[in-house]
C-alpha cells in the first residue's frame, strides 16, 4: 500500500498537465479559442502554485485574477487565438504573468501584503491559502459566468463554472500537494467534458430551433428497433411566406412550429429534418396511438397566433407603444404524413419513407391534416 502511494505521489503531478495539453489541442481542433486562453488561464495557476508558497503575494495575486479571466473569457465573443483581438488577449495575459512573476520580489513584498489585507477585519483574514480579496473575485466570477449561462445556455460557461469552482480550492488548499493536483486536474477534465459536449450539440443539433438535427435522427434511426411510428411534418406554404415576409421572419417561425413540436406527447422526440420539414420519433407505439398527439400539435399551430411585426418597428421599445396596426397576424399551418412498423415494413428507413409519402398525400390533400 504505501508502494502505491508513493507512485500515485509520482503521477499525480503530471495528471493536469496531460489534461491541459489535451483540452487545449482539443479546443485549438474545434476552434473553441476561449477555451483555448482559459486552459491557459489554468495551466498558469497550476504553475503558480508550484512555483509561490501558499500566503506568499504572488500566488495571492495569482488567485486573483483567475477567476476574473475566467469570467471575462466566458463573456467575450470567439477570436482567432493570434488574430488582432486574440494577440491583445495573449499580451494581457502575458503583463498578468510579469506581474506575478514581480511581486515575488523581496522589493515589491509590501505592495504584495497590502492586496493581502482583509477587507472585513476577521482573526485570520483568510479562508485556507486564500485572501478576502481572492474569495470576492472568485464570487464575483462564479456570479459572471452562472449570468452568462442562464442567458446562452453554452456547455463551455458551465464548464467554465465549474472549472472556477475547482481552480479556487486548488488556491486555496495549504501544503497538501494531491489535493492541489486533483483539483486542477479535475478543472481541466471539466473543460474538456464541456467542449466534447459543446461540439456534440453542434453536430446534432439545430442552432435555429433548438431540436436535435438530421443527423442525430440518423443516429436514432440506426437505434430503433421492435415496433415505431415515424411523423413526417411541413411548414404550409413556407416558401411563399418567406418570400413576402423575408428570412428572418421566416427564421421566426421555423423557431415557433420547432418549440411547439418539441412538447409532443406520446412519447414522441422532434427532430429538424431540414428547411421547413421536421420529423417526429415515437418508439413503441403505433399509427393510432400517435394520431391524438400528431392532431394536438397540428391544432396548436394552427390556433398559435403568429404576429409579423411592421418594417418600420423601431430598434428600441418606445415608452408608449404605437396601435396603429403595426403588426398583424398571419396563419400558420403544418401538414403531417405518419406511418408505422408493419408485418413486412420494419426497417426505419422504409418507415420514414412511407410517412414522408404520408405527408404529401396530406399536401394533396389540402394541407393542414394528418395522412396515414
């Protein structure tokens, strides 16, 4: 037992370093270079805190000023690593390094005390290795980043969050060097996890609606097995109200049919299937278990009031709204075509396409109906 404590002693250390080489080819392959500077971010706080004892000013200020990149990382938009913005990015970072490096000075030991001060006088003015100061940017990031995720909802703010959480009591743990490498090597792994998923969501998933794409419903195809019911859904007349109300209305729409999809019941899953179509999975059931719920979102649609606002609508909310019809509404329909396994019809592709004849028997037929 002890043999093997001394050789995890031996490995641990080198743990985040493999992580953060990892995460960050990933990041550089996925084109992630946010999550490329913050790998960066931690990998020099990991260094930090090899290099600088713990209560020492430098790693004081080095605890600092890591959760405010984090934070700061998390809200700036996407830049090549060394394109214009990137370099200014780069070079900041490279100043807070100096200026760490600096305050390990004997000379610049007093200014390094004076950022240690508590700011709420307590007996030890500190929580671990860390200052008060240190615990308030650390809140102050957490605060940014968790913002920031409940507004866009992106895997990278959460793992950012988290990779926050672990850095900060990477920080602030005293002398126990599995502890400090666990943690970073945990921050790391988080990093990762939320760029994999990230990327996942890009493949799979429809940026405009919010619905898992065609090629998450190849996937699922592939997975299907037993008895299923495929619906084949259409926008009505979509080509025609794009062209009199223009894309980025038509944008709008597509998002509204998408969300009202996505509440099927029946066990059903929507799927963007491409343009104006969409596709709806319900393992395990049949053609008439799923017509009463194919009928409810087809009703929904039609009863959803779709409201096409003026071209002249300003930019900014007035303080008193005008009513003088500057927005109207307009119809929207779906047609839907479904089929179901049969005794000589059970591959999902043969299904799909018997539901995408469904739907245009459905168009045919005067649209705004379900087909079997």
């Amino acid at each position: 037992m002890p043999a093997a404590r001394a050789r995890l002693a031996d490995v641990l250390p080198a743990v985040p370093w493999v992580l953060f080489t990892a995460g960050a080819v990933l990041a550089w392959r996925f084109k992630r270079n946010n999550l490329v500077v913050a790998v960066g971010v931690l990998a020099l706080a990991t260094a930090a805190v090899i290099v600088f004892r713990a209560g020492s000013p430098a790693r004081d200020v080095a605890a600092i000023l890591v959760p405010l990149d984090l934070a700061a990382l998390a809200w700036l938009p996407e830049r090549a690593v060394f394109g214009r913005q990137g370099r200014r990015r780069l070079a900041l970072l490279g100043v807070q390094v100096v200026a760490v490096a600096l305050l390990a000075l004997p000379a610049l030991a007093a200014l390094g005390e004076t950022l240690a001060l508590p700011i709420v006088p307590t007996a030890g003015g500190r929580l671990g290795a860390l200052t008060q100061a240190a615990l308030a940017a650390s809140l102050f990031g957490a605060v940014a980043i968790a913002v920031r995720f409940v507004r866009a909802a992106r895997s990278e703010d959460a793992g950012m969050l988290w990779a926050l959480a672990a850095t900060t009591l990477a920080l602030g743990v005293r002398g126990d060097d599995a502890f400090v490498f666990g943690w970073f090597g945990a921050a790391a792994l988080v990093v990762i996890v939320a760029l994999v998923e990230s990327s996942y969501g890009m493949a799979y998933g429809d940026e405009l609606t919010g619905l898992p794409a065609r090629r998450a419903l190849e996937t699922e195809l592939r997975q299907l097995a037993g008895r299923f019911a495929i619906a084949m859904v259409d926008v009505d007349h979509f080509k025609k109200f794009n062209d009199e109300h223009g894309h980025p209305i038509g944008d709008q729409l597509l998002r509204m049919v998408g969300a009202t999809l996505a509440r099927v019941g029946g066990g059903g899953r929507a799927f963007r299937y491409g343009g104006e179509e969409f596709a709806i999975v319900f393992p395990g059931k049949v053609t008439a278990e799923v017509m009463p719920h194919l009928e409810s979102v087809r009703t929904a649609i039609e009863r959803t009031p779709f409201v096409v606002r003026g071209r002249d609508r300003p930019r900014k909310r007035p303080e008193r709204p005008s009513r003088r019809g500057d927005r109207r509404g307009v119809g929207v329909t779906v047609s839907i075509g479904v089929a179901a396994t049969a005794t000589r019809v059970t591959d999902p592709r043969a299904v799909l396409d018997a539901a995408d004849a469904a739907l245009y028997r459905a168009k045919r037929g005067g649209r705004n109906r379900v087909s079997v």
